[in-house]
C-alpha cells in the first residue's frame, strides 16, 4: 500500500511536469559513481560496504525536472536497492536559486514486513557570493521510513571554490523525528574535477548517534558524468 501511494504520488509529478513542457526539448543528463560506502543524512545504507550508483536527469528550459537514481544497499534484510524517483521546478527569485520538489524513495526486495517506502517534499535556495554559495534546504515527509510519521529535515550548506577543478563544501543537518530520537548529522569534503565528466570526492559524515552504522566515517567517490 506504501510503495503503491509513493508511485503514485510521484507518477503524478512526473505527468504534471511532463505536461507543464511537453513543447519543448529536454536536456537529459545520465551518472555513474562508486563509493566506498553509501551514506544518507549520516547512516550507513550499504552497511559500511561500497556501492554502485547511477541516475538520469531531464530538465526543460521553463525550469522543470524530473530524475531517478538508484544504488545497492545493505541492510541485513532482503532488501538489495534503493531507487529514488523526483521531479521539481527550479527558478531564481531576488538572486536567489530556488528548488521545490517532491522525492520518493523507493526499496526493492524490502517486502510487506519492512515498509520502508516513503515521500518527501523539499524547498530548498541557495545564493552565491563570488566563489561561496550558500544554502538552505527543508524536507518533509507524512510518513518516514517505516518508523516514524512526520519528520522534517533540515539543512545548511555552503561550498567554495578556491581554484579551478577544486570544491570544497559542507553541510550541517537537523533530522526531527516523531518516534525515534531527533539527531545532528554534518559532513564536509573536497571535490576535484578530473575532467569535465569525471569528478572525485573525499568526505568525512558524522552524526550525534550512538550506533555503528552512524560512527564518523571517510567517504571517497568517484563521479562520471555523461
């Protein structure tokens, strides 16, 4: 009933975008990466092993998206995938990039018993000042992750580009639950552009829980884009 109500919901952003450009020619993006270890708002999901990762991008010029992205996970059940559908609307609104969307997080081999499957709604904006960009973003969900109803989660980000090929960023997260414990999570790292199409990253991910899945960790990922 979950996984029936995310495709749903997200099926009927896709349509909606679909129809809001269907006059005119998308740009569509592909990506591929490997990381050591998939980490998501803090916690492991490849149970600290690496993981395969692949999406495709579709955006029009009115500012309308829509995506997918998928990667292996791991957590000690028969669940074996992640697979997250999204579309959004982006604009620029007093020199600041603005990104509404919707996202639904989807869980193959996860069955009946683990109703893992659930939506979120974003609202995130941006600005940049030379060569920092600094953010914001706020998501909320109805009913997150099996475990909880509503939780919302918010973040501040900002990134700086101090020469060319070179990015280094960070972020600072809030994750507000109604049933487990509310937790901080960060992370910071430097990215590199190997070329155009390639782009490598190093990352440090902590978190404010006690559990092993959620112990600082390093991250390296290596990104292709095409």
């Amino acid at each position: 009933m979950k996984l029936a109500f995310a495709s749903a919901a997200v099926a009927a952003a896709l349509f909606a975008t679909a129809g809001a450009a269907q006059a005119q020619t998308p740009e569509v993006a592909w990506n591929v990466a490997v990381t050591s270890d998939y980490v998501f708002r803090g916690f492991s999901q490849s149970d600290e092993h690496p993981a395969l990762q692949g999406g495709v991008d579709v955006t029009f010029a009115s500012g309308f998206y829509a995506g997918a992205w998928a990667s292996n996970i791991d957590f000690g059940d028969d669940t074996d995938a992640e697979v997250d559908v999204y579309a959004g609307y982006r604009t620029e609104a007093a020199g600041f990039a603005v990104d509404v969307g919707v996202i639904g997080y989807l869980y193959a081999g996860a069955g009946r018993d683990n109703a893992y499957d659930y939506l979120e709604v974003k609202a995130a904006a941006s600005r940049a000042v030379g060569p920092v960009t600094l953010g914001a973003a706020v998501y909320f969900s109805p009913d997150f992750f099996g475990a909880d109803e509503e939780a919302t989660y918010v973040e501040a980000n900002a990134s700086f580009t101090p020469a060319p090929k070179w990015t280094v960023s960070g972020a600072v997260g809030y994750q507000a639950l109604d049933v487990s414990d509310d937790y901080t999570t960060w992370n910071a790292g430097v990215a590199y552009a190997i070329t155009d199409k390639i782009i490598l990253d190093g990352r440090y991910h902590g978190a404010d829980v006690d559990t092993p899945l959620a112990d600082d960790r390093a991250v390296a990922t290596i990104k292709f884009l095409f």
